[in-house]
C-alpha cells in the first residue's frame, strides 16, 4: 500500500484545492455567461444589432462583467501554476488576457448601441469575429505549451491539449480563409474547458507535484524548474 501523509494522501502530493477551485469557477462561470443569452452573428444587419443590445442592454453589461470575473479566475489559476511550469503558467495568463478582448467589444457595442443611429453598433459587431480569434490565438498557445511542458509526463492530459491546439488552429485558418467553421464553432471552446476541467482535477489531486523531476542537461530533458 503507498505510504499515506497527515492529510491522507499519497506522499509525494501535495493538492492544490485553491488553484482546482479557481479553475472550476472559471468554468461555471464562462458556462454561464455563454449559455443563457445569444447573441447576434456577424450578419446581422447594424439595425437588428442596435435593437436587440438596446433591448437587453443591462443583462449584457451583467454578463461582461461576470466573464471579466471568469478571466481573474482563470488568469489566478494560471498564476498558481507557475510552480508547476512557468511556460504554462505564462500561456495561461496571456489566454486570461485574451479572454478579455471579445468581452471588451461586446461591452462597448451594448454601451453605444442606438436603434436611431445603429451605424456604430453595426461596425463593433464586425468586430466580434477578431475578439474572438485574439481568444483561440491564446487558447492555442496555451494549450501548445500544456502540450509540449506537462504531456511528457502526463499522455492524457497532453493528448487532450494537442487535440485542443489542433481544433483552434483548424478554426482560425478557417476564419482566415472565410470558409464554415462548422463544428468547430463549438469543439474548440469546448475542448478548452474540457482541457480546464482535466487540470483542475489534477491540481485538487496533488498530480502536478508528482511528475518527475527531470536533470538538467540529461537526455530526458532539463528540469521544470529551469
């Protein structure tokens, strides 16, 4: 039987259930505000824009405002991870940055939308789309240096980040190219907050601190600490 320490855990861990319940509040966060309320697509016309943020202008700036919240947690988490990986822990502050860009846009469009004047509202939604590929950009970083930093050590986890990496850079050239993103509309962020959940469950587990220390100059790689 492994040996056990005080807090009954394998020895060798040492859970981190701070930084597993930043992570799962990020999640239900972002959850939330992407659920419970649609927004127009690019299409639309500057008019039904205007209309529908004039509408339910208070709730969007709400929902802003709590997806800024799920960046801090996100961005806190990523902070917490730098005695993991500093590589990782720095992807995942810049993601925490990017999240910001799409939330930024959609509060500025509910700010000046104006069914009278509906021009500017027009021009901010054709924004949203760029919003949105600054967010996949860190995503993919984030998800290429979990890949490439922890995968060695932790194949599943590094199999599910690369699938990640794989889906947001799939969309983003599909973007470029104007082409249907299909479902990759939904894999994409999905599989980032699938990829979220796997390392919450691995920081409230103690995992992270169980990989192995790699020699620094040895053949297997130089150590996470360097």
């Amino acid at each position: 039987m492994a040996a056990k320490s005080r807090a009954g855990e394998p020895a060798g861990r040492r859970p981190d259930r701070l930084a597993a319940g930043m992570a799962a509040g990020f999640i239900v966060l972002l959850l939330a505000t992407e659920l419970v309320l649609s927004l127009p697509d690019k299409s639309a016309s500057a008019s039904t824009v205007a209309q529908f943020y004039t509408e339910h202008r208070v709730f969007i700036i709400a929902l802003q405002v709590v997806g800024f919240v799920a960046a801090g947690l996100l961005g806190a988490y990523a902070w917490r991870l730098r005695m993991v990986d500093r590589a990782v822990a720095a992807a995942g502050v810049l993601v925490a940055v990017c999240a910001l860009a799409p939330g930024l846009i959609t509060l500025v469009l509910a700010v000046v939308a104006d069914p009278a004047n509906p021009g500017p509202a027009g021009r901010w939604n054709a924004l949203e789309p760029r919003g949105d590929d600054i967010l996949f950009i860190g995503i993919a970083v984030f998800a290429v240096a979990v890949a490439v930093r922890l995968g060695r050590d932790l194949p599943l986890l590094g199999v599910v980040a690369g699938l990640v990496a794989l889906a947001c850079l799939a969309r983003l050239i599909l973007e470029a190219m104007g082409s249907s993103r299909g479902v990759l509309e939904s894999v994409a962020p999905l599989g980032f907050v699938v990829l979220v959940g796997v390392m919450a469950v691995l920081s409230f587990r103690g995992i992270f601190e169980q990989r192995p220390r790699r020699m620094a100059g040895s053949p297997a790689g130089r150590s996470r600490d360097t």
